[in-house]
C-alpha cells in the first residue's frame, strides 16, 4: 500500500480550513442599516468612511471607490492621460486585467518576463522594453512578494514614465514602511471576493496627487466634477459610470476592521513557512526581500524542483499535496503569452489598425521565466495562513511527505501507463 494520500495511504491532516470571507454581525448589522436608509448609492456615508478609512490606512491623501479593479486600472491609465497608441509595461505574470487595461483605452501592453525569485516583474526586463512610445510601467505586488519598487521607481524617473502599483493581491503591504499604493502616481486596488479585503466586486484606486484624484473622481462619474460646476477648473475628458454602491460599502468598513490582525497572521505565518520548507530537498520559498517591512499575502507560493520530486508535474505535486492536507494547492496564473483569458485579437473593436493588430498580438512576447513559474511554482491561498501556527508544520509536513514519496506515484504511473 502506498504511504502517499493520494494513492490512499494516511493523510497528513484531514481536518477543515478557515472558510472565506470570514463575517459576523457587524457586516449585518451596517448592510441593514443601509437598506433601511434608502440611501444605497452616489457617496453615501457608509462609502465616505471606506474612502477616508482606506485611504488613511494606505497613507495617501486621496481614494475613490470604484467598480472593480480592472476599471481602477483603466481609469488609472486615463487619467494620466495614457491613451491611443501608448505603450504600457507589464508583467506576464499577473490577471489578465493587468494588460486587458490598455487594450481599453487603445493602448499597447508590453508584455515583459518577471524575476524568478518573487515572481514580479523583472526590472531589468522593463528597461530592456522602453521605447520611445513608452507612458506607463504597471508592477503587480503579485501573491506574497512585492515588486522590485526601488529599482522600478528608478527607472521610471530616469525615462519619465508613470508607475501605476497594481495592489490587487496586496491591502496592507509596506515597502520600507510604506503601504504599497501610496508609492506610485496611483495605486489600483480589486476588492472582489476572493481578495484579502473585499466586497464580492469593487475596486480602490489610490493617489497623493490632488490634480490626479480631480479628473479619477470625474472619470468614474461620467465625466461629473464637482469643481467645475463650481466655476472653476479644467473640463474632464467624456466618461462612464464607475460608481459603488453603499451596500458595497458597509462590507468594506466590517472587513477593514479585521484587516491589520488578518494580515499580521498571514505574514508570520508565511514567514514560518519560509523557514519549515527551506529545509526540504528541492524546494525553494520565495524572496522577501529587506526592503519589505509588511507583507499582505493573497496566496503564498513556493518552487519545486521537479527532479528532486522524481519528476512529477507540479500539477501531480498539488493534486497530492491536496489529498495530505485537505486543501486546494493550484499552479500561478498562465503566462500572458499564451493565457485562455487573454486573447485581445478576437475582439473586433482592437482592430484599429493592421500595425495595432499586430503590437497586440500576446504571442510575439517571449516569457521563459513566466513558463518557467507555472511549470515549477506551487500556490496555496491566502485562508490557509489564516490557520493556527501549527498548521504550517503540518503543511511543511506533508510537502516533505510528497517529496519524500514521489517516486511512490511516478511508479504506480509508470505502471498504470504499461497497464493501459
Ligand atoms: C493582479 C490583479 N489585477 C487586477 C485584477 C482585476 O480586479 P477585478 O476582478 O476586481 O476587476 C485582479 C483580479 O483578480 C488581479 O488579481
């Protein structure tokens, strides 16, 4: 009989998880207020505390409540004026809103390869794309690492490009003691359901600068602003309705209560991970690097050495991590290049042009380190680091296990495949 889970030997523990989103009376007890107050959209009081709540939390002097964050993107991009046959940077590795942003507002996505050791994208690889036609670099602080801010800030001064922080995976991480998202002209926040901080859908979007936040706040009302009607200021550009609702709202304000204690569990216990599974043949934990004096974790990600696993899949490797522990372990997200969820020419509005078709086409892009990641990079969510301590032993546990025992399931493979 195997010793492996997957194969029906003795799971390393078949006990539950913290379910998600974690909820009590106080989400109820707000979403019935605002049922009852009639009051359920256009900046109520329940989205002006969020606003100012977050914001304070993030340590930038403005934020707006939008959509989703593929619309916090867009609007990013807008107001810096990023727009028709722009270029703009970003990873490979990331959701694809990352890049589909600038496809919406007739801009070009450079698809650029990240650094093996978090995952982000590689700053060496953004200078290698600049081009004259360059506006924007979009860093995704992505799982449980942040991007490379020193160096990207660098590069962005030195070629005057706007750097717009995608924190979609990231509420409450700090670089050198500040939030990400206060650190870039504008931080880009999804607050959808599976998210560290959510409300089942919506968006944040960030900014210290008082010019930016004025044409944001119009952007995601139509083209609205209220200095305008005023008598004073610029007119906006046309726009569409980007708005929240307060329901939305008094989600968010029960959920950012329990945000700081949430996080300050998930980043000790990623950092106990770090420690049990640097010890175990063939894996290696992530980088975090000193710069990263608070890490938030929207999932927490190590890398396999395949040989060392006597060859398996990392899909096998999750399937049997799965069975010891009683919880999902998946692959990172498909390299953009070659991503089901990305493919911007079959839409018919992108064919602006022969040259556009051809600038967006995600397969002349060349990812070697992002194919690499999702051939050898492990994932498990964020609600297993809301566990007790002890659970990460069991986690270390069981990846030793797997490792230990792999050539248990590359022989009964061997075998079934001779047998088929
Ligand atoms: C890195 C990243 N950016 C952007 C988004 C888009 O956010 P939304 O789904 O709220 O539109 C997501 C959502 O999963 C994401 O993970």
């Amino acid at each position: 009989m195997s010793t492996l889970a997957i194969r029906g030997g003795r799971a390393v523990y078949s006990g539950t998880w913290p379910a998600w989103p974690i909820h009590d009376e106080r989400e109820v007890e707000r979403v019935v207020r605002v049922v009852r107050s009639g009051q359920w959209s256009w900046c109520g009081p329940e989205e002006t505390e969020f606003r100012v709540a977050f914001r304070n939390f993030l340590g930038a002097k403005h934020g707006l409540c939008v959509t989703n964050g593929t619309h916090a993107l867009q609007l990013a991009l807008e107001a810096l004026d990023v727009g028709c046959g722009d270029e703009v940077i970003v990873p490979g590795l990331t959701w694809q809103a990352t890049a589909a942003c600038a496809l919406d507002i007739n801009a070009v996505p450079v698809l650029v390869d990240i650094e093996p050791e978090t995952l982000c994208i590689d700053p060496q690889a953004v200078r290698a794309a600049i081009t004259p036609r360059t506006k924007a670099i979009i860093p995704v602080h992505l799982y449980g690492c942040v991007a490379n801010l020193d160096e990207i800030l660098a590069i962005a001064r030195e070629h005057n490009l706007h750097v717009i922080e995608d924190c979609s995976h990231q509420h409450g991480s700090e670089w050198r003691g500040k939030k990400v998202g206060s650190i870039g002209a504008i931080g880009c926040f999804s607050l959808q359901a599976s998210k560290v901080l959510n409300s089942g859908e919506g968006g944040f979007i960030s900014t210290s600068n008082d010019r930016l936040f004025e044409r944001l706040d119009s952007l995601r009302n139509c083209g609205r602003h209220a200095w305008q009607a005023a008598g004073g200021g610029d007119a906006f550009p046309q726009s569409g309705n980007f708005r929240f609702t307060e329901m939305q709202a008094a989600l968010l304000n029960a959920q950012l209560s329990r945000l700081p204690e949430q996080t300050a569990l998930r980043d000790e216990n990623s950092q106990r991970l770090n420690r049990l599974l640097a010890g175990i043949p063939g894996v290696t934990p992530l980088l975090r690097r000193e710069q990263v004096t608070r890490q938030a974790c929207y999932a927490y990600c190590f890398r396999i050495d395949r040989q060392a696993f006597a060859g398996l899949t990392r899909e096998r490797v999750c399937k049997a991590l799965h069975a010891e522990l009683n919880f999902p372990f998946t692959g990172v997200y498909e390299p953009l290049n070659r991503c089901a969820l990305y493919r911007p020419q079959t839409k018919r509005r992108h064919r602006l042009s022969d040259a556009y078709w051809a600038q967006i086409d995600p397969k002349r892009f060349d990812l070697p380190e992002c194919a690499r990641a999702f051939d050898e990079v492990v994932t498990l969510g964020q609600t297993a680091l809301l566990a007790a301590p002890p659970a990460m032993e069991r986690i270390a546990e069981a990846v030793a296990k797997v490792q230990r025992h792999a050539h248990e399931l590359t022989a009964w493979e061997a075998n079934a495949a001779a047998g088929a």
